[in-house]
C-alpha cells in the first residue's frame, strides 16, 4: 500500500509528468515578493490527472507571519481537498540572523493563523529532520507533517512522529515523495468535512457530543509536545479506512481500538474503552466528524 508524489516549483514545467503520482505539491510563494510563475499550471495540470493537491509556501522567517501568510492564501481560490503547507526551511540569506527560537514561533504561530484562515482544509508542514529533531520545541505540526530527508527508502523518514507524507529523494533535481495512504484513503482524508456538513441523525449527533467530551478533554495528554495531534491523526486514518472498500474494515477497527486503549490509559474503565472502540468502529460518518471537531479543539488548546 502508498503512493507516490512529487513537488514541483518554477524549475519544473506547467506540465511534468504525473504518470505513476497520486499527489503534487507545488510552490505557490516565497517571502512577501515572490509567486512561482508556473503554479496555477501546475495546480490545474496536477488537478486534470487525478492528483490529490497541495500548495506551499518558502518563508523569509523575519517577516510579519501574518503578513506572509496572507500574501499566500491571497493567490490561491482554495477548492475543498486542496492542502496548504509551510515549507519550513531557513537556509536562505534571508533568514540569516533569525535565531532558531523565532525560527520555531514563527512555524507554529503560521500554522495556527492558517488552520484559521482554511478551517475547511487540511494545513501541515514540511520539513526536514535536521530541523524537527534541533529546531522545533513543540512538535506541532498542524494536520500533516511532510518529512524530508536525503535518500532514505520511502516511508522510512526515521523518525517517531506520525508523518504524512516522506520526501525521500531529490535525484535528478526532483524532488520525490511518499504517503502510506492509498490514493481513495487520501482523497478522503483531504476533504475535511465538519460535523455541521455531515448529515447525521439526532443519535449520532449526541454520540459525537458525548464522545468528544469524552475524548478531549484529558490533563494526561500533553497538547505542546504532539500527543493530542497523534490521536488526530489515529482518528482521521481510522475515518479514511472506514469509508473506503469493506476489505479495509479489519484496518480501521484496530485503529479505533488502539485509539481507544490510549483514551484508556487516561480515566476510561475497559468496558468504557471496549465502548468507544466499538462506536468509533462501527459508524466511519461519525468518526470523520469527530476528527474535525477534535481538531478544532487542538487548534483552540494550542493557543490558549
């Protein structure tokens, strides 16, 4: 299982090769003066092939983040499905003299101020894993971290983080990439929905109240250091399990149960954890409404 993908910038034609990619990434804008020229091509030429797409950002990290990040979102008519990513790198001239701790603020401040600006898409970073394992102090990655790293095999990135998607290689001048999803669990994954765009019945309706306050809400879990981001994600894969073909079911279960059981090391008695497994398990609708609404929630807990 996985897909493959790549990154494209303005050294890469309107129209590179897509056969055998399920995703693209391409740089829309780099500090508050640059915009790819070939970008909207790409987009659009990623888009007619049946690429799941994201768009990214280079940052000049001693600029106003919201000034930056507005001059991101501003060049993009953004489309249900379509990811938005920081590129979180600082090798360039002009974040010389930009200490790694506002370095690090900054990644977190853009990542919360965009998940704002796009509360009905996904908002991740990439990064590389000099930076994850020296730079950041958080490990908060919005809803997706990208990984770089210098020609590891595919969907070894080598670190403990759940991940997303891995660029594992750049041979060529081409920058290559990996997801452990299938193209179906992607897609789905991309389009986040919120429980009001959900059609669910009364029940269901006060099952996803009564399971998020059940969920959330634990002192166990440490929101600065990526736990409560990692039951996201157990949430949102479990969710894009459960929609797709009933040969994935046997997946998705264990997925909820291990979410489950971590719930369960925090205040849950087993039948309660046996509970939740079985409610999550049994209605993949309500599970895609309980991530985003969980989400919401880390996004809330994080800038508080």
């Amino acid at each position: 299982m996985g897909i493959y993908g790549q990154d494209w910038a303005s050294y890469q034609s309107t129209t590179p090769d897509t056969s055998g990619l399920g995703f693209a990434f391409v740089k829309v804008t780099e500090g508050l003066g640059y915009v790819n020229p070939h970008w909207a091509g790409q987009r659009d030429h990623a888009k007619a092939n049946g690429l799941v797409w994201g768009a990214y950002h280079y940052p000049h990290m001693g600029n106003s983040v919201q000034a930056e990040a507005n001059y991101f979102l501003s060049q993009v008519a953004w489309q249900p499905g379509d990811l938005a990513c920081l590129d979180w790198e600082g090798y360039d001239a002009a974040d010389k003299g930009v200490p790694k701790s506002q370095q690090a603020a900054y990644k977190d401040a853009w990542l919360r101020y965009v998940q704002g600006k796009l509360p009905h898409n996904r908002v991740g970073m990439y990064c590389n894993t000099d930076y994850w394992r020296n730079v950041d102090t958080t490990s908060f990655f919005g809803d997706f971290l990208w990984i770089a790293t210098a020609d590891a095999p595919a969907g070894q990135p080598g670190i403990t983080a759940q991940w997303m998607f891995h660029q594992y290689s750049s041979a060529g001048g081409l920058d290559r990439d990996y997801c452990p999803l299938s193209l179906a669990d992607l897609r789905t994954w991309a389009l986040i929905q919120t429980p009001q765009e959900i059609d669910m019945t009364p029940a269901e309706s006060k099952m996803l109240t009564e399971l998020h306050a059940a969920l959330v809400p634990y002192k166990g879990w440490d929101y600065s250091h990526g736990d409560q981001p990692d039951v996201h994600q157990t949430l949102t894969t479990a969710a894009a399990q459960a929609t797709t073909a009933a040969t994935q079911a046997t997946a998705a279960n264990n997925n909820t149960k291990a979410l489950a059981a971590k719930a369960g090391t925090a205040t849950l008695t087993d039948a309660q954890v046996a509970q939740v497994a079985d409610r999550l398990a049994a209605n993949p609708t309500f599970v895609q409404a309980l991530s985003t609404a969980i989400g919401k929630d880390i996004a809330a807990r994080m800038q508080s």
